[in-house]
C-alpha cells in the first residue's frame, strides 16, 4: 500500500465510522446509546389527535371510536382521516371513487401475533393489517420495524457513499446497473443475520465494505483504490 492510498481510506473509515451513529445534524451524547430504541418505540403507538389534510396541509382535529386515547396510531392515519374530511377541492375531487371501499375496512389484525386494533378506515384489509403491524407492541413486530429501520438507514448511507449523494463526501457515483442495488440488498442480509459481513470490489473505482459493529450497527464504508508512483525523470 503506498502512503497515498493509505491515507485516503483512513480519511474514508472515519466518515464511515463518523456516520454510524446518528444521521442527524447533532451526534447524541455517548451514554445515551443504549436507551433510544425504548423511548423511540413508545412514542410509535401513539395517539393522534390532529391530521393533516394531504392535499391542502390544513390541520382537523380527528378522532377514532374505540381506539386507546381516541387517536389514530400513527401520525400517516391521523393525516388520511384529515384527508376524508376536508373539504378543500383536491380532498373533495380525490375520495369520491374511492368513498365506498375506504370505510369498509376499521380494524386490523397484527401480522405476527394476530392481535386485533382498531385503526380507522382503511381501503382493504391487507392495508389495515399492515398498520396494525405497524403499530402493535409485540416482540416480533417491534424487532420488525427494528431490522425495517436498520436496513433503510444503511441503505441510505449506501447511497451517500456509492449511489447520487456520494459527490457530495467528494466521490463518483458508481457505474453499472444492478451494483447499487446489490449493496442494498447486501445491507439487508446482514440486517436479517444471513451475511455478517461482506467485500466487494467495485470494478476500476472502489471496495465496499460492510460490517457490524461492536453496538450492532451496520457499517459502510468506501474506499478508493487508487495509487501513483512517480519515478525520478517520468
Ligand atoms: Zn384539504
Ligand atoms: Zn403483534
């Protein structure tokens, strides 16, 4: 390795290893780390009183006969409900075909522990199982939306590194169909256990590499096989 190019992919881990944690603008103090997962999963069976209309923004009050606290459970089913009442022209043209199949469906069971919810209008019962998926407390669906999460956060530092954001950290984006979506799909073996960790030699541009961290996390990182030697008299 010459002194060039090991330095550049140091450079690289420590934005890999600078990305692990948190996407946000403020990196969260390090103690906080083993907590967030609870108080974020909390917050998730909500009770959500105020929707916002899709088409016009406007805020409604909604409510939901039967369900705990009287809100919807999610902030998207506050939002449709907000959507069926208002009654600004976009909200008014857009649920007359659909008016008759939206009511039809109120209550959805939990894909993995059958648990039954009461969950608002829904156009079919695949949609309203789905929320009800979404928002129940079992051990299986919150693992679920856990390993859902991990996979669309490492997905997307895939493509800040690899795909049309990597200009942004000073890279090309790679070339090639299909090589993008296989590092996304390798981002999701590893999120599912299958795959622990994996290589791979992006041809004439880089190395991906994807592993998990002593935390659990998934990390990816890129680096730059490019070396020059210039001999005395070239
Ligand atoms: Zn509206
Ligand atoms: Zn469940």
């Amino acid at each position: 390795m010459s002194q060039e190019e090991r330095d550049l992919s140091a450079y690289l881990e420590g934005i890999a290893a600078a990305e692990d944690d948190s996407p946000g603008e403020e990196p969260p103090p390090e103690d906080s780390e083993a907590e967030p997962p609870a108080v974020q999963e909390d917050e998730e069976v909500g009770s959500f009183t105020l929707g916002k209309c899709n088409y016009c923004g406007r805020e409604w009050g909604v409510t939901l006969e039967g369900a705990k606290g009287g809100g919807y459970p999610t902030q998207k089913t506050a939002n449709a409900a907000a959507t069926r009442v208002c009654d600004c022209p976009e909200a008014v043209e857009n649920r007359k075909p659909e008016i008759g199949v939206a009511f039809a469906v109120t209550t959805g069971a939990c894909r993995y522990c059958g648990q039954l919810q009461e969950v608002g209008p829904h156009p079919s019962q695949t949609a309203a199982d789905e929320t009800v998926t979404e928002v129940c407390s079992c051990p299986s669906a919150r693992t679920a939306r856990r390993i859902a999460e991990q996979i669309e956060d490492a997905q997307s530092r895939v493509n800040r590194l690899f795909g049309e954001g990597a200009e942004a950290l000073g890279f090309k984006p790679i070339a090639g169909d299909g090589a993008i979506e296989l590092l996304e799909r390798v981002v999701e073996l590893i999120a599912r256990g299958p795959i622990s960790s994996a290589s791979l030699n992006i041809r004439g541009q880089c190395k991906a590499k994807f592993s998990i961290t002593s935390k659990g996390k998934i990390k990816v990182s890129r680096s730059e096989t490019r070396s020059c030697d210039l001999e005395a008299g070239e």
